[in-house]
C-alpha cells in the first residue's frame, strides 16, 4: 500500500492512533511518519492524517478508516461510529 499515515508524538490523538496501529499490527500495516523528525509533504496541515492518492484522510476519518479496515478482517472495536 501506498498509504502514510502522519502523526506527531506530542499529539494525544496521535498516540492514541499508535497505540491502536500497535495493539493491530498484524493486521493493519501503514507507513507512519512523524513530522516533528521526518520531512513531510506540504499538503499535510494537521495530525493525525493519511495521505491516500494525494488526498487527505484527516482525524476521525482515519480513525473511522482503520475501524473499517479492522471490521472488514472480523474485529470490531465499536469506539469511532
């Protein structure tokens, strides 16, 4: 996948989004780079976002996103409907 998921480690909601990439690591898997030590494209604004396509998938998308991903492979979390 081409996807990158950027975050910041000062960020709450960024931490909360390793934290859960973390505890699913088998069976989600994106590049994530952290701003604050890694250039990053301009298009990124904020945190935590995916860049898909050139396209933004910014916050409670992302983590309704990982939530679908997650839901699609039998795990359901329930925490972002």
């Amino acid at each position: 996948m081409d996807e990158t998921i950027y975050i910041s480690r000062r960020c709450n909601h960024c931490q909360e989004l390793l934290i859960l990439l973390h505890k699913y690591k088998e069976y989600i898997n994106f590049k994530v780079v952290d701003v604050d030590t890694t250039p990053f494209p301009k298009i990124i604004t904020t945190v935590p976002c995916m860049l898909v396509k050139n396209k933004i998938l910014p916050g409670i998308e992302l983590f309704k996103f990982i939530e679908y991903l997650l839901d699609e492979k039998g795990i359901s979390i329930n925490k972002y409907k």
